[in-house]
C-alpha cells in the first residue's frame, strides 16, 4: 500500500460521508417551501459555509474526479473505484471478505485483497500525477502559495 494514496482516500471517504459527493444549496421555492415565505433575515455579511450541503473540499473533489478517470479506463478500473467507494466510502466499512463478494471476486485470499488496494493506489497515484502535470499546480491549503496534492497529503497524515 503506499501510504499517502491511503490517507487520501480516507480523507476523501470522510468529506464524501460528511459533505455529500457535490456540493449544493437549497432552491428559493425549497426557502419559501421551509420557512412558509421568505426565510427570516439573520446577521448582514458573508458567512463561510461549512457542512450543510456545501460539498466536498478541493482535494476530495480531485480524488473523486481521479477515481472516475480510473473506471472509465477499463473493466478493472472500475471494480477499483467500487472497491474505493467500499473501502473507504462506507462507515463502518464491510469486512475485506465482503468487499470482495461485492466485486465479484470468489478468491478468498486476503494477499489478493490487497493487491487490490495496492493496484488502486498505483493507479490513483498516476492518475494524480498527471491530472497535477497538466494543471502543473493545484492551488489548495491556506494563502496563496500553490501546493501539490502530495504535499497536501502529507499534512493531512501529520494532523490526522
């Protein structure tokens, strides 16, 4: 396994768990449907929106967007976003035996299973790499320094 591709996923399983898989609010008619009219006026100013239908952060969206580039690769692409979503999507995630019966897989080797996490890790970590040398830099993290999605989950292990 290597080690920054598992935080990564963790992390995007938990924004996707907390925030939802995309980002979104509420409709005026779904407003005028909730309050009975319009919705009472609070404090003037912008607010910083956390949870609450926002979506997931930056690096969640680029790892989401990383997996669907993996299942439109081929079949086993495919099974490898599944297992992703099942690994890290669902909280308690099911058992490695159940995990494979969920990907149609009969072998009950646990070495298999995890050759299986390894190949998603490979595969994201070159699917990153590219998405980031097309863009050359992500820009992700506090100011307005430019930071890598590496180097973002290397933070993200320190303060995990």
């Amino acid at each position: 396994m290597i080690e920054a591709m598992e935080v990564l996923l963790k992390h995007w399983g938990e924004q996707c768990r907390h925030n939802g898989e995309a980002g979104g609010m509420s409709s005026p008619m779904a407003t005028i449907m909730e309050w009975g009219g319009c919705a009472p006026r609070g404090t003037p100013g912008s607010r910083i929106i956390l949870g609450a239908g926002a979506g997931p952060d930056s690096v969640a969206q680029e790892i989401g967007a990383a997996l669907s580039e993996i299942a439109r690769q081929d079949e086993r692409g495919e099974r490898l976003q599944r297992l992703a979503g099942l690994r890290y999507g669902d909280d308690p995630a099911p058992t490695w035996i159940m995990q494979m019966h969920e990907l149609g897989y009969v072998a009950k080797a646990k070495q298999t299973y995890y050759d299986l996490v390894h190949s998603l890790h490979q595969r994201l970590l070159e699917v990153l790499t590219e998405r980031a040398d097309a863009r050359k830099w992500l820009t992700t993290g506090r100011g307005g320094m430019p930071q890598s999605l590496l180097k973002v989950a290397s933070k993200l292990r320190r303060a995990g």
